[in-house]
C-alpha cells in the first residue's frame, strides 16, 4: 500500500469528478488505489479520472497564510483568540480538501516545529494539535517572501506591511489577499473568518 497515493486521493473525495462519476465506482477506484504500490498499478481510465480531479481541485485551491500573535493569539491579554479552535477546525477541513495553509509569523522560519510548539499551551484539544501541525514552514526576511503570487491566496496578519510588503503586494496586484486582523477592535473576529472560511468549503450540489 501506498501512503503518498492514498493521501494524494483522499484530498480528491469532495470534488465535482468523484461525485460525477458515482460513489460506488468512486470507492472502487478508493480501493484499489490502497492496496497498489503506486500509481501505475491502476488502469488508464483511473489515472485520467485522478488527473482530471487533481485538475479541478488546482484551479479552486487557496493557500492560507497564518499570523500568531495578534491573529491567532490575543498578544495583549496573552490568551487564545476567542473561536481558536473552531478556525482551526475550519481550516483542517479547508486543507482535507486541497488547499495549503502555512506559517507566516515570527515564531517560524523554515521550520514549522518552532510555532507549533509556541502555540501549543494555548490549545487545549489534541485535534488542534495535529491540524497545527499540518501547517507548512515558510521562510522570509521580509513576509511577502514567503509568499507564493502564483496562487491564490488569504493572508491573515494584524500588523501586516512595512514599506517593501507594501510595495511587493501592490506589485501583484495583491491588495485583496490580505485580511487585517484587528483583536482589540474586533475580539471575535476569528469566528467571523472561520465562517467566511466555511463558505469556501462549501461545494455546489451534484
Ligand atoms: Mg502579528
């Protein structure tokens, strides 16, 4: 059995082509996928069945870019921000489906362990845990080199863009990406982002 290959189809199950072509043949191509060795071992059809959905999911795919403190941690009052780990949660689902999410804080460069373990204490349930610690390392002097202009993206910040951020994501045309977000102002601004989240998981009926 291979791992790699059944992860690569497990992020596949929401799209358009796996409900398209029915859930019984759907599970088969599931099935078979998890006893082979590797891609090559399924039939021509599977492989173009795999491709095509690969396809969709890259074309809808958004990679998140994640602040800490400020964001994710109400930094003033050195506590989690309220609806921590619904936003987790909603974004664990967002990256089941095929999209990144990745660190772009202080507390991590090159290296996601190190916000992990920042973040850590603050989060009580095991579930946050493991999704904190599918969120991929960035490395960056400046934070908009850590990101990635070729796909879309969300970047999530309370203090973003000192004058080369600034000047990078105006370059892009990249004004829209970015989510300020404002605790003090706003202390449940994470819930209102976890739904608008959500909307984004949500597919159109079969
Ligand atoms: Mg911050």
């Amino acid at each position: 059995m291979s791992r790699q290959l059944e992860r690569r189809i497990a992020k596949l199950a929401t799209t358009k082509t796996a409900g398209r072509i029915g859930y019984k043949r759907w599970n088969q191509l599931v099935n078979r996928a998890t006893v082979a060795d590797s891609v090559d071992e399924l039939s021509s059809d599977e492989v173009s069945i795999i491709k095509q959905a690969e396809q969709e999911l890259l074309a809808k795919s958004v990679n998140i870019y994640l602040d800490i403190d400020g964001v994710l941690l109400d930094s003033k009052k050195n506590k989690p921000a309220i609806g921590l780990n619904f936003f987790l949660k909603t974004l664990n689902k967002l990256m089941l489906e095929g999209n990144e999410v990745y660190w772009l804080t202080t507390h991590c460069n090159g290296d996601a362990s190190t916000a992990v373990k920042y973040l850590a204490p603050y989060i009580d349930k095991r579930l946050s845990k493991i999704i904190i610690e599918n969120i991929n390392p960035t490395s960056w002097t400046v934070k908009t080199q850590g990101i990635d202009f070729t796909k879309p993206f969300l970047w999530f910040d309370d203090k973003p863009l000192g004058w080369a951020d600034a000047k990078t994501m105006k370059d892009h045309d990249a004004e829209a990406s970015l989510v300020t977000v404002d605790l003090n102002k706003k202390p449940l601004a994470l819930v209102g982002l976890a739904f608008r989240l959500k909307r984004m998981t949500k597919r159109p009926k079969l």
